[in-house]
C-alpha cells in the first residue's frame, strides 16, 4: 500500500497560492482553466494533511498575505453559476454525446474543492476579514446551499456513499448518470457551506454591518437553522433503522446513540447560538411575531426561555457538546456557559409569545402533551390528530430528558 504523502513544502505551497487567480466563465473548461483546478487540487490536499497535523496556519498565512480569499469565493461563484446555467443546457441538449465525460466532472468537482479548501481555513479570524467585500458573496452561496439542505427530501437523504462509489466507478456514459453524481455531489457542497457559515458566526463581532445585516435580515438565518434543527437532513429512517451522514458516508446509528449530535448537528446549533447569543446580532435582528413562532418551533429554546432554567440549559449544552466534538473538560464547562447565557439574557425573554398556539390549527390553546411538554393543543381532537405526526420527536424528547436527568 503506498504511504500517504505529506503537506507540500513551504515554498512549492506559496508558488502554487501564489498561481491563484480569477476565472471568466468562458474559460471554465479551458487548458488554462484546468491548470487552475489542479493547483487548487493541491492546495485542498495540502490544507487537509496540514489540519491533521496541526500545521494549516502555514496555508493561512500564504493565502492571507497574498489576498487570495477573495480570489478563492469568486472561484466558487463562477463555478456554481456554470453549473446551474451551463450543466444544464449540455444536460439537455440531444446531440451531445461525448466520449467522455470526465472533464465535466472535474468541472463540478471544483466547486468541492474550494469549499472543502475554505473550510479548512477559515477557522481563522484572519482569514474571514481578509474576505472584505466578497464576504457578502460567500454569505449569499452559504444561504442558497442551506437553502437546498432544508429542502432536501427524506428520499434523498437515504442515498448512501456505497451507492455514489458505485455509479462513481462505473464510469458514467451518459449525461444522465452525471446529473446524478452532481446531486449527490450538491449535497456534501452543502454540508461544508454549513461548516463556512458557521465559522464567519463565530466572527460576528469583527463583521461589517452589512455581513451581519446580511445574515439576519436579509436571508434570516437563525430561522433558516431552525429549520435545520427540525429537520436534520443528515439523518434519516430507513427500512425502520436510523442513519446519519458522517464524514462523508451514510451509516446505521445503534439505538443508544440515537440522541447524540453529530458534528453537522453541532455546527448548526453553535450557529444559532452565535447569531442569537452576539450583543451585535441581538441589536440588528427583528424579534418580530414569525420569527419569534420560528425560534420557538425548537423545544429546547422555547422550554428554556420560559422557564429561564438555565441550570437545566447548561447540562443539556453540556451534554450535547461532549457527544457533538468530544472537547476537554475545560473546554466543556466554557461551551456550556455559553450555552446557559443566551437563555438567561433578558433580551431573549422577548421570544416568549403572549400565549401559546396549537399545533395543527394555531388557535389559543391551553393543552400540552403531557410526555414531552413540547406541544400544545387547543383541543384533544388536535391533540389526537397530531398524534402520529408527534409521535417520533414526543419519543426523542423523552430519551433527551431521561439522559439529561443522567448527567
């Protein structure tokens, strides 16, 4: 078996960060073009075997000081415009049958690079500011890519990494069948813009007003990641077994750790907490009646805003940040105070609604399930109808508190 090789030496690392530069959307494709990707290529390998060994400030650094960030996203924008503009008419048109499609593959696959190269990086404050304007470009692919991620379809979900390295391997000969390597491909692309979003959050205080205003009014995020929360299209029941998609293939989860966070599940919640929690974001969001009935749809956020427990809030953070990245202690009590603080503020009091509505027809309702306290009812007609529906999370809900009770 050949040996793994390692991160590039430093100077062949800056000639090749160095060699980045922008692209027309008529070049994609080109010889040129196809040099570009392959620098690109070796970059995104180097930066992974760097994070391994904790070394990727190096490639920071070079593509902080030579302002190729910016270069980076714009990248990322023509490659997705040609996908969605150009793909498809090829898609479509009858008379085109080539010989290979192999180089329209490698074109798709770049958008997987950058973004796997931009997550890599942009851990770093550094390298967020160094962004400057193109940071709204990266804001808005972000949000179009989580926007696919909320609308992806149980059916969707449930295609496994086995069945893309099969269709992968046998080397496609239609359009037809790279169309479906592109969607499967989509859905990973998401996966790592999630990863980016959450990293410009943890930036939040050093982000120009129009990044933030960005974020939360034009796109209204922390509604977006409730959606997320809720639906965790990451994870998905199939033939009576749940799976999840973890470091790039799906798998069955053993009932015990049916209630642990994944990292996908982490890194949407420390979003949320990062938009919610930020004086900066608490001061520009609209706390206005949809996005109040938005945020509340979370069981967690709504229990605890009302009942301001935040003892009970922290063991729960805590809980989930140790299944979610498995920190040290320290880092643990730190992650759960945080936690604690966004419901203890006094500005998040606002999120609790006057009363609360039922579930299936919104009128005032006075009911609760009595299993799970998550929902209400105005009558037990609703109550009954909604049943089956409730079913699963009044189940989930109940593992969360007996395990929390465990702590």
């Amino acid at each position: 078996m050949a040996a793994v090789p390692g991160p590039l030496p430093p100077a062949e690392a800056e000639a090749l960060v160095r060699a980045l530069q922008g692209s027309e959307l008529r070049d994609i494709g080109s010889q040129g073009w196809l040099r570009q990707h392959e620098h690109v290529e070796k970059l995104n390998m180097h930066g992974i075997l760097s994070a391994s060994a904790g070394q990727e400030q190096l490639l920071t650094e070079l593509l902080v000081t030579h302002a190729k960030i910016p270069v980076l996203i714009g990248e990322l924008i023509s490659v997705e415009i040609w996908k969605h503009k150009i793909f498809p008419v090829l898609c479509r048109l009858e008379d085109f049958k080539p010989r290979s499609t192999f180089p329209i593959y490698v074109v798709l696959h770049h958008e997987a690079s950058i973004i796997n190269l931009l997550e890599t990086v942009f851990f770093y404050k550094e390298v967020c500011e160094s962004a400057e304007d193109t940071i709204l470009d990266l804001i808005d692919y972000c949000h179009r890519k989580l926007i696919l991620l909320a609308a992806r379809s149980t059916k969707a979900q449930a295609v496994t990494s086995a069945e893309l390295g099969a269709e992968h391997l046998a080397s496609p000969s239609s359009m037809q069948e790279l169309q479906k390597q592109a969607e499967m491909m989509e859905f990973e692309i998401s996966l790592k813009a999630l990863s980016v979003l959450r990293f410009i959050t943890d930036q939040v205080d050093s982000l120009p007003l129009s990044a933030l205003a960005r974020m939360l009014n034009t796109h209204n995020l922390p509604c977006l990641l409730v959606e997320l929360v809720e639906h965790c299209p990451w994870s998905c029941w199939e033939a009576g077994k749940l799976k999840k998609f973890e470091n790039g293939t799906w798998h069955v989860v053993p009932p015990e750790d049916h209630v642990k966070m994944t990292k996908l599940d982490g890194q949407v919640w420390l979003a949320l907490l990062n938009l919610l929690l930020s004086p900066e974001c608490q001061q520009k969001y609209r706390f206005d009646g949809f996005n109040k009935s938005q945020l509340l749809k979370v069981p967690v956020i709504r229990d605890h805003i009302l009942k301001k427990n935040s003892g009970k809030w922290e063991a729960i953070a805590k809980h989930q940040v140790k299944h979610a990245f498995s920190p040290t202690e320290e880092e643990l009590q730190l992650q759960a105070r945080r936690w604690a603080q966004t419901y203890s503020l006094d500005m998040m009091e606002a999120l609790a609604p006057d009363k609360p509505r039922c579930r299936v027809c919104g009128a005032e309702a006075a009911k609760r399930c009595s299993r799970c306290r998550n929902e209400w009812y105005c009558t037990r007609a609703c109550q009954v109808q909604h049943w089956q529906k409730h079913k699963p999370a009044c189940n989930l809900m109940a593992e969360v508190s007996r395990s929390v009770d465990d702590l």
